[in-house]
C-alpha cells in the first residue's frame, strides 16, 4: 500500500495543540528502566584514556545530549559488558559518528566523539540491553582496535574546554593617559595584582600588567604600536604651534596607512555586516547615520581628553565579535526567533552549554552538525550556529535533492526540541527532526502502534517519491481529539540542507 503526499500538506500548522511533548523525552518505548546511580565525575582535559566505542551512522552526540540504545549486536554488547566493569570510567562509552565516503562508499570514522554516561539501562530477556545514556566530553580518537572479547576500543584524548571570552574592561572602561600608555615599562607579572571590581573601578590606578600581562611578547611589541600609532594619527602634539607643521603632519598619516589598520578596517567590515545596526568607531570615521553636530563649541576638545587612548590591544567593538555571552544572548534571540522552543534563555550565562545545546538540536543535516562538535572554541561555535540559523532553510533529500521541506514547516514535538535520538527495535539509532508538511514523499504500509517513539502515534515508513530512499516516518494520531493529528519525522542523515 503506497500513499503519496507528494505536495500536500497532511497535518496543518493550526494553533491547536493537545500533545504532551514531556512524553517524548521519557524513551518509552525502551520499557523500565533502571538508574545506575552512578555519577563520573568530568575529566581533566589533555587525558588519554581507553574506551569501548559505538560507532553509529547518522548520530552526532553533543554533550548533555540524550542517547537511547538498543544493544543487540555482540560487538556492542561486549563494550557495554567492558563500560560496566572499567575501573577508569565506570560506565562510560566512546560515541563516534561514521559515515560513507562520497568517492568510494566506504565507511569512514570521525576523529572527535563524545564520551557518554549510561544513566540508565535494562537487560532484556532476549539477551539485549536497552541503554539511556548522556553526552559528557569532547575526545578526540588516536587509535582504535578490537578486544578480545569482541568490543571495538579505542584510545581517547579528552578536549580540553576553552573558558567562555568575555570583552575586557581595557576595552570599554574608562581610557588610559597617554603618557603612561607611551612611557612603556618592562612588565613584572609575577607580582599580584591587588585591585579589585569593589575598589572604586579606577582604571588609571590599575596595573598595565592586567591586561598585558595575558599578551605574549609579540602581542606586546603590536599593542604598544597600535598605541603609539593611534597617537601619532589621531593626536597633535602640544609642542607644535606651526599650522603647517600640523598640516604637514596630519597629511603624511593619512597617506600612510599602517597593515594594523588594514586589517582592523577588514574586521570591522566583517563586523557591520553581522551587526548592521551597531555604530562603530574606528579612527577619525564613524560607521553610523548620526549627523555630525553642529553646535558651537561642538567640536572643541581639551588636551587631556585628546590624551587619552584606549589601553585595550583591539577596538571594543573588534571583542564584542568574540564576546561569548553576547553572542549566547545573540544566539538565544535568534533561537527564539527561528526554533522558538525549547528556550535557551537559561543557558546565557553558560556560553559553552548553550553553544552545545543548539547543536544538539538545532535541525540540520549530519553532517553540518558534526563540523560543529569538531569546533574549538565557544565563541567560534556560537558564531557558526548563529549564521546556521541566519541561512538553513529548506532540506532536501540527500540522494536526488528533491525538496522536502522549509523551515517553516518545523514543529516541536518533544520538550527536547525539534531534533532527537531515537532508537529502533533492530538496533539502530536514527536522529530525527519533526515537521508538520512535506513534499515529494510516499507514504508505504499501514500505520504500526507498537514501539512508537512518539506515544499516541503510529508510525508508517516514509520514502522519497523520485528516488526511493527512505526519508523517515509518517505518524498519525491513534486519537481523534489528538493535536496535531500527523506529522512527520525526517531521518537528519538523509537530507542536505543549504547552509553552505
């Protein structure tokens, strides 16, 4: 039996909605489970360890995300056996994603997984073990073998986190004289530094070694140029009383421009792009539609306000693009605004959470989604998922490209967002995003209640009308009073989508 929804719209996007999406997260369909009350606590970065690994296609785990497993193969159940004993880390398997290379087919591992902790499992009667496990840390493979009891192993190194970025003060605080800014002295940053955020916040009393201290020597030598450089540009000396000499001055370093400012005027270019609303204030120039004032005395400046220059090594506005609580709050606004649930407005002030959490369920392909656990760098993950959620929007199928579907068409059907992992009585584990309309899919079988990853569905399988590749799952409602009614749920590792 074939039914095509070839463009149709099955189950509507009305604003009715009856569904309890908690119900979906719970797993179900695994049956009881029991808690291991086991809790790892986290690795240091830079560790080597040995792992049993799960290698599964179309899976890319992020830490805290939820993994369902059914363990029926006995190269898994032997690593499971392993995890359960392992005096290193009790409990812990290795999850790396694998996929087809495009030239030959062939099987190929991914060099950064993620260790995960089974919270909870269940041996069944038949011999398998259904698992509930969580994302803990990044790790990248070194080498991989198999034991002798059969578990596939493999020697891990822990990634060592990077601590959220945040603009320093140098940058937006109040300005440094100039003349201690010029009269560089050596740096001794061995000596504490005894100010704090309660003592008045005076800048000028605080030590140059504050901010300069966490620069290597190179870095340095630049700033103590960009400094000297914008005096040089931008302030005249009181000492010269000649208007030509100023005039000659001011001519010669505006025909002479320095590479740090080429490149800063390229950064700030960047900038303006991803922030079209932010004035921004590079050398005598500013990038923004205010009027230029016009009142007497507008343009009058004192000496000692002229003195001053920032102590900060790049413009404010140069930090603010790796700030990574701003860019979390960006990227939250924009969730919001794109995904609308789950909210991340609990995780801004936990950067490197939330940028693991929108990867973790933001709906795109596999692949995309892999290149972000392979980022180092909260800042730089954020600023890559912001942009994913600027362009991603339509899906299509991975083996012809027929459309699919828009973003438009998401909907959230568990508390965990439009994206999650599933696992299927044969063992496998498919991730699955959650839409209201598709095009260009038949519908084949009857719809079958049991093992349901969605309580209250059934599901039917899913192929693509052109090429016949399995796309996913149609689920309709066993219940006339259930909203929505139907939906689909489309396999992430059989769509490409356009955010390249």
């Amino acid at each position: 039996m074939v039914r095509s929804y070839y463009n149709s719209a099955e189950a509507t996007a009305s604003g009715e909605f009856t569904y309890n999406t908690s119900l979906v997260a719970l797993h179900s369909y695994l049956g009881d489970v029991e808690d291991t009350h086991n809790r790892l606590a986290f690795l240091n970065g830079g560790d080597m360890l040995t792992l049993p690994l799960f290698y599964l296609e179309g899976v890319v785990l992020f830490p805290e995300a939820t993994l369902p497993l059914r363990v029926i193969y006995p190269n898994f159940l032997a690593g499971f056996e392993r995890a359960m004993r392992q005096v290193d880390a009790p409990y812990t398997i290795g999850i790396v994603r694998i996929y087809r290379d495009s030239n030959n087919g062939r099987l190929r591992f991914s060099a950064t997984g993620t260790t995960a902790e089974i919270r909870q499992y269940r041996r069944v009667e038949d011999g398998s073990v259904n698992v509930v496990a969580r994302g803990q840390q990044r790790f990248r493979l070194k080498r991989r073998w198999v034991d002798v009891e059969g578990a596939l192993c493999g020697e891990v190194r822990i990634i060592e986190e990077d601590l959220p970025s945040r603009t320093p003060r140098e940058a937006v605080g109040k300005l440094a004289p100039l003349r201690n800014s010029l009269q560089v002295k050596p740096l001794n940053v061995s000596q504490p530094n005894h100010h704090s955020c309660e003592e008045g916040n005076d800048y000028d009393a605080m030590s140059e070694g504050s901010f300069e201290g966490e620069l290597s020597s190179a870095e340095r030598r630049l700033h103590h140029s960009a400094i000297a450089s914008s005096y040089s540009s931008d302030i005249y000396d009181e000492s010269i009383s000649s208007d030509d000499e100023k005039f000659d001055r001011h001519a010669k370093f505006q025909l002479e421009r320095s590479p740090l400012e080429d490149y800063t005027r390229s950064m700030q270019l960047e900038y303006n792009k991803e922030n079209p609303d932010t004035s921004v204030r590079v050398g005598k120039k500013v990038l923004s539609d205010e009027k230029p004032c016009n009142k007497i005395g507008c343009g009058k400046y004192s000496i000692s306000q002229l003195r001053d220059v920032p102590r900060a090594f790049w413009p404010s506005w140069v930090y603010r693009m790796y700030d990574s609580y701003l860019l979390a709050r960006k990227a939250a606004d924009m969730w919001k605004e794109v995904v609308k649930a789950p909210s991340m407005d609990s995780l801004v002030m936990k950067p490197d959470q939330l940028s693991f959490h929108i990867a973790s369920k933001i709906p795109i392909s596999e692949s995309t989604r892999q290149e972000l656990l392979e980022i180092d760098g909260t800042s730089y993950r954020l600023r890559r998922e912001i942009k994913l959620l600027e362009s991603f929007d339509k899906l299509r199928c991975k083996t012809c490209e027929t459309h699919i579907a828009k973003r438009s068409d998401m909907i959230v059907m568990s508390s965990d967002g439009p994206l999650g992992a599933f696992a299927n009585p044969h063992g496998f584990v498919h991730e699955v995003m959650t839409i209201y309309r598709a095009e260009g899919i038949a519908v084949t079988g009857p719809p079958v209640k049991e093992f349901s990853w969605f309580p209250g569905y059934a599901w039917s399988v899913g192929e693509c009308i052109t090429c016949g590749a399995q796309m996913g799952w149609y689920f309709s409602a066993t219940k006339r009073k259930l909203r929505p009614q139907a939906f689909w749920g489309i396999r992430s590792s059989q769509v490409t989508d356009d955010t390249h």
